[in-house]
C-alpha cells in the first residue's frame, strides 16, 4: 500500500501556487526576542512559499523546520531527515513504512483497512506530516528540485487549477466532467487541499489506484508533462 506523497505533502507544487495567491504570504513583522533567532528574510523566486511555511512552523512550535527554511534553501540532507523523522513518527502510531524517501514518497506492506483504522491514518499522517516538518519542507523541496526559477509558480490561480484538471483528465484519472472547479482552493492550514489529494492517494479515496496516485503526484509536480 502506498500512502500519500505530501508533497504532502503534504501542499505539493500546485498548492503552493493557490495557497499564495488566494491568502497574504509574507506573514507577520516580529521582533526576535534576546537569545533568539533573527527572523530570516526571503529574496528568491519561492520566497513568498518558503516565508509561509516558516511562519507556519513557527506557529506550530517546530523549530526544526524553522531551521531548515531559514536559509532559503533544503538540501537533500535536510529533506532526507525529514523522510526519516515522519517514518518514525508513523511507526509510533503503529504504521510502519518499508521506506520514506525525501521527495515524500513511501510505501508499507499490509491489507486493506477498515474505515476505522483508515481514518486514524488519515488523521495520524497530517499530524505526523507536521510534527516532522515534513508539511513545511517536502513541498517546497519538490518545488526547487523540479522548478528552481519559479516558472511553475508564477501563475494565476485560474492557471493553476485549470492545468491540474486538464492533466489529469488527459491521465484518464478523472473523467470528462472534471472540471477546475473540482479543484479546491488551499485553505489557510492546507488541510482542506490534503484531505481532496487523499482522493487520489489513500486506498478507498473516491479516484484511487495506484496509476492515478502515480498520475496525481506526475499532475502536482509538472503538469506540462
């Protein structure tokens, strides 16, 4: 079984996209209290993404992922820790993965689930995907590896959902009355774009199989292709 690539991971490339310009990315003004940190600034091309997510960290209380984005940039290293943090988390819960690797694909041997113990990995995978850092880094990994210049990332929010509907009608994981519309728009914390890729990525999501798991990832990363 394979679970959902957060990318995910948690908020994949796409999300990104619709997060920032449906919603104020450059966060709060602070001022760093003695002894801590100062707040980094953010220049590049994914500089609104990587100012989101840290903000988000820092709400959350995960200074580890603070610390991986403060630099405006994730080694495969750093991401690599971040695969290895959200297995350990998972196998605390009780699922175990074969692997985790650092663009957040991953895969587990096991049967089919009850509803019951499917929702508790549903709900297990957003808090472990947070409490990793995986939920502020994959993503924004996945983003720089595959779209370093940000030419993926500079498009309106009509752009954005069009393309991921349209690629994934032309992967035949939808049907034709698919439509960008079906697409929804990333809420303040992600969860809302998590739950609707779970469709595509979880075992019983209402689009699920593992060509159309392949297709969502495939549509999420490049939709050009």
């Amino acid at each position: 079984m394979k679970r959902p690539q957060i990318t995910k991971v948690a908020a994949p490339l796409l999300a990104l996209a619709l997060a920032c310009s449906t919603a104020a990315c450059t966060g709060p003004a602070s001022t760093p209290q003695a002894g801590a940190k100062a707040e980094p600034t953010f220049s590049g091309p994914w500089a609104e993404d990587f100012r989101r997510s840290y903000d988000q960290a820092r709400e959350t209380g995960n200074t580890f992922a603070q610390d991986v984005l403060r630099d405006e940039r994730i080694t495969e290293a750093e991401a690599t820790e971040v695969a290895s943090r959200y297995q350990s988390c998972m196998a605390d819960a009780g699922f175990v993965y074969d692997y985790v690797y650092p663009d957040g694909s991953a895969q587990m041997q096991g049967g089919d689930m009850g509803d019951a113990e499917q929702q508790r990995f549903n709900e297990q995978d957003i808090v472990c995907s947070k409490e990793s850092g995986q939920f502020f880094i994959t993503h924004l990994y996945n983003a720089l590896v595959q779209d370093p210049d940000g030419e993926l990332r500079n498009r309106t929010v009509e752009e954005v959902r069009q393309d991921l509907a349209e690629c994934l009608k032309r992967k035949g994981a939808v049907g034709p009355e698919f439509t960008a519309e079906d697409v929804p728009i990333v809420d303040a914390d992600g969860e809302e774009y998590l739950q609707f890729s779970q469709q595509f990525t979880n075992p019983g999501g209402k689009y699920y199989s593992e060509q159309n798991y392949e297709s969502w990832i495939q549509c999420n990363d490049d939709p050009r292709k």
